[in-house]
C-alpha cells in the first residue's frame, strides 16, 4: 500500500497517532520514571533532565504499536519500550558531547548545563540501567536484538564522526551512516513487539523493514529541515548539522547539481565548519531543488515502510502505523 505525500498540513498530528497506544505509553512513563531511579543526586538531576526534555517517544510507540498489531500489548513490550527509550537518551547524551551541541528540543543540552563529564557518565548509566532491564524480561531473542542494534549504532556514531568535514562521501556511504546511526534502533523497537508476541520470522522481519524504513525516512527529513525549518519548531539552530561539518544529503545533492560557485561554497562551509557560509548554502540548496528531491527520497523510504507491513489484518494500530509514516514525511518538527 502506497501512501500520499502532501503538503505537511495534510498529516495527522502525531498525538492523534499515538492515540491507540495512549494509555500504554503512559504506563511505558512510568517504568521509566521509577526505573531512572539512583541513589547518586546528579545521575537523578541529568537523566531525568533529558528523559523529559520533550521527546516525541517514537521508538517506544513503535514497540507498542507492532505489539498492538498482533495481538496483546503485554508487560513485557512495556518494559522493552523504556529499555528502548533509554538506550536512545544515552546516544543524545554522548552525541551531545561529541557534537558540542548546546541545544536539543529547544532546550539546553545536558552537557550545557552540567558538562560534558557529568553527560557522558550519567550516559553509560543510561545504558547500563537498559541492559539490566532488557535481562530482566529473559527473552534471549529480545537480548540478541538489542544488543545488536547497539553495537550497530555505536558504530554509526563512529561512522559519523569519520565523516565530519568530507564533502566526498558519497550517497550510499551517507545512507549507511542513516541507516546504522538512527534507523538501527528503529528497526529493533519494532521487532521488539514482534519477537514478545511470539511472531513468527516472516512477520518479525516486516516489522523490522518498517522500522529500518521509517527511521531513514525521518533522518532524511531531519536533514531537509536542518536547512529549512523553524528554529523554534525543530528545537534547534538552523544550519546546526552544517555547521559541525556534517555533510547531509541534501548538500550532497546540491554539491552535484550547483554550479562551480555554489559547489564551491557547499564543500567550503562542509571542510571548516561553522555558519559563514550559510547564505550561500541555503541559496544553492533552493536553487538546485535538493530539499525537494530528499523529501521525495523519504517519501519513497515511508512507501516502502508501509509496504512492509500491508500484508497484516486492518485495525487501528496499523492504520496508526501508516499515518506514522505519513508524518514522518510531512512533519515541520
């Protein structure tokens, strides 16, 4: 089943999405509330800083709506939701320091306000905390994927930062980085509903594709809006990702369809960094209509989500699922 792709207006907001699994996410809020719990004051202070520093909670609800989709949401898919949302919190808080950041969801970042010591600390106890949890629900399948998925992301990460300030990359080597940095958790809080609800492989594979889809979907539109939104609507600066150096893909399309002067420009601001370029560079990527051509790769990465799981019975996760999908595309935020 293919979807359309409008003008954001069009999507459905992501609360109506949610709605399905509503009372299940706030359950999933609750085990993360009492399972951040330390008797060490600043591991309490960062953690539950960024946990409620205004997330939209899309890999636990990915967890919970595949568990929806086969049946019944069970505790354990609620324990796997905050195992999820845990690992995903400690990668921001390691990436914030990597990165420099100062903000995330229009707030300051952990390691704006209590350094970058105190962040990467309180991140290995994100993580570690995740992992006691994940042996807690004795699902070695759940354990194999979760501990693979975070390996894969680790590896990202590194992939990433390898490729700070290359203008060369290429396409496919940018999309491995997508795909091993964001998509990988996607793909596992997706399957992870699968795997508790006794799917079978076929079904857990799907979901698995869904996932992996749908978070580079929502990569890429990071990307297009790191260079066109809202600074008040992405939580962050425009042009933050350009201006740590990171090439994206929208520059990469540009790069290849400008002209010397705006190639030129692009490969500049990628190599030294920082925002002297950025004038330039928002003018060569409208001009060239990159952020155009990255929706619609997105677009077609949400198709193909969808496509994923057309084979299941209708029912109002599903159709929360496909509306995920749309969203991501079409999304402002």
């Amino acid at each position: 089943m293919l979807i359309q792709h409008n003008n954001p207006a069009d999507s459905t907001p992501l609360e109506a999405i949610q709605s399905c699994v509503l009372a299940d996410i706030e359950v999933v809020n609750g085990v993360i509330q009492h399972s951040l719990y330390s008797e060490v004051t600043l591991v309490n202070q960062v953690a539950h800083y960024i946990i409620h520093s205004g997330g939209k909670r899309l890999r636990p609800m990915l967890v919970l709506l595949s568990a929806g989709l086969l049946g019944e949401i069970k505790v354990e898919h609620h324990q796997l939701a905050a195992v999820v949302e845990f690992i995903h919190t400690a990668t921001l808080l390691h990436d914030d320091v990597v990165d420099e950041s100062s903000k995330r969801r229009g707030k300051n970042t952990a390691n704006a306000l209590f350094g970058n010591a105190a962040s990467v600390l309180v991140g290995d106890f994100v993580y570690s905390r995740a992992f006691q949890m994940m042996v807690a629900v004795r699902n070695m399948r759940a354990m194999e994927v979760l501990s693979h998925a975070t390996n894969i992301i680790a590896e990202g990460e590194v992939l990433q930062l390898l490729n700070v300030h290359n203008a060369d990359i290429s396409d496919d080597a940018y999309l491995k980085v997508i795909h091993y940095k964001t998509a990988k958790l996607f793909e596992a809080a997706a399957q992870l509903g699968a795997i508790i609800s006794d799917a079978t492989a076929t079904d857990e594979k799907a979901l698995g594709l869904y996932g992996m889809h749908l978070g580079t979907a929502f990569q890429l539109i990071d990307d297009v809006l790191d260079l066109s939104g809202n600074s008040l609507e992405i939580g962050k600066n425009l042009g933050d990702d350009l201006s740590e150096g990171k090439p994206t893909l929208p520059l990469l399309y540009a790069m290849r369809h400008g002209t010397l002067a705006e190639t030129a420009s692009i490969k500049h601001a990628i190599e030294h960094g920082g925002l002297n370029d950025l004038a330039a560079v928002l003018n060569a990527v409208e001009r060239t209509g990159a952020l155009l051509h990255v929706r619609k790769v997105a677009a077609t990465e949400a198709d193909l989500a969808c496509a994923s799981i057309a084979h299941f019975a209708d029912s109002p996760y599903k159709q929360a699922m496909l509306a995920l999908a749309k969203f991501a595309v079409s999304r402002n935020y």
